[in-house]
C-alpha cells in the first residue's frame, strides 16, 4: 500500500471508528477540509437517511441533487464511506433501481451496512474494493456518483479507466471533487494529511477533463458550486463533473 492510500485509509478509518461509537466523523474547525464538507445537504435530505451517515459524511458536494438519476438506473458509488449518497440515490431509482457503495474500508463498510439496515434499503450493495480495480462486471451501471474521492488517489487515470469500463454504453458519470485552480506546491503534494483531507491529491480542471477523455469519456463538464482558499496550502473549488461513455 502506497504511503498515500495508506494515509487516506487511516483517516477514514478513524472517521468511521468515531462515528460507529457516537461522535461524528466530520473534520474539526481547524482542519483543511472544514470548509469543504460543512453545510452540504438539505434539511430534507438529512432526515431521508440515518443520522450516522450524516455523522460520517466528508463529501464536498451533493452528487445526488445534481445527478439527475432515473427509476430503475443502475448506480456505483466510488468511496461510498458511510453511506449517505448510496441511499439518496437508491430513493431516487427505486425497488427497480440498483446502488452499490464501493469502499477500501472495512469500517466504514461496517458502518455503511448498518446504515442500510436502518434504512431498510433493499436494493443497496455495499462492495470491498479500490477505485482502480472496481469489483463489478464490464458495462455494469448506468450511473457512477462520487463526493470528494477521486482526488484521493493517486493513480486517477486507472480510477477514470476503471469507471468506463464498468459503464455501459451511454452511461455516465455524476461526481462531486475538488479542483485546484493554482498548480500545488511540492510541499502540499508530498503533505499525505493534505491528500486525505481531499486537497493534495486535487488536479486543475483541464488535468481532469484530459484524464477523462484519455479514456474515451466525451461531453466533458464541471460546474463550481464552491470556490475557497486555504492560506499557506491554495485555492481551490467543489465541481459537478458530468462526463459521458459513448
């Protein structure tokens, strides 16, 4: 395990352990990411899902709001932590939709579950796996969400692969990540807090838009929907990127 993913599996593992023995998993005031994960549902949205899940967001965005999901889709969300997107999602597809979470974390993955039972979201799936080895067939979903994880890794071009493969054709990707709108220092991309805290590891738009159509990806887009700067480490901004497999 790299020293990146292992950084990042620690953070959201501890994340998950607070959440599973009564406190929240959300970044404190003085952390980086404070200002990305603070406010990002509606109160709606909130009583929808068990608390614990919202106790363990760290998103930086609200794939589901924007994703524009459809009875019967079939829906893979990459980093799918305590489970909060997975089960908007699976209310907006319905019994004859189909979500899957997909995370590296065995605690979170505790978490998500008991999540779901509470919930009692039948058509929800929660996998063990990485981002750039997704364990589901060729040409599986219909829809890939994900909040604030693709930065995470550090082999995105296998993440951006990995997710066309498993789109069928006129599938499409919905996800919530940060952007950099000033190249990082050295300082910042060897920092791996800074990775986990969804900041190190964040490409300039145009990186991102290239890494999706390297792999085919067409109809490319990102739309900000919040703009900050972190003294000491950049600016960045949360995007909606909406991308499309032929």
């Amino acid at each position: 395990m790299s020293d990146v993913k292992r950084s990042v599996h620690e953070h959201y593992r501890k994340a998950a352990l607070k959440v599973l023995d009564g406190g929240g998993g959300c970044c404190g005031a003085d952390d980086p990411c404070g200002p990305v994960s603070e406010d990002l549902y509606s109160a709606a949205e909130s009583a929808a899902v068990p608390q614990a899940a919202i106790r363990a967001s760290l998103g930086c965005g609200n794939p589901v709001a924007l994703a524009e999901l459809h009875e019967g889709d079939v829906v893979l969300d990459l980093g799918s932590g305590g489970g909060i997107d997975v089960l908007l999602s699976a209310q907006r597809v319905g019994a004859s939709g189909h979500v899957y979470g997909l995370d590296m974390t065995d605690e979170m993955l505790e978490l998500a579950r008991a999540n779901r039972r509470e919930a009692g979201a039948d058509n929800v799936e929660f996998l063990k796996g990485e981002m750039e080895e997704v364990p589901l067939p060729d040409a599986t979903v219909d829809v890939i969400i994900s909040n604030c994880v693709v930065n995470l890794s550090a082999d995105k071009d296998r993440v951006f692969a990995e997710a066309y493969r498993v789109l069928r054709p006129g599938g499409r990707i919905a996800v919530s990540d940060i952007v950099t709108r000033r190249d990082l220092t050295p300082e910042v991309r060897a920092n791996t807090s800074l990775w986990s805290a969804c900041l190190g590891g964040a490409l300039r738009e145009e990186e991102y838009q290239a890494g999706l159509e390297r792999v085919g990806f067409v109809d490319v887009r990102f739309e900000s929907t919040r703009e900050y700067s972190l003294p000491g480490i950049g600016n960045f901004a949360s995007v909606f990127v909406r991308a499309r497999r032929p």
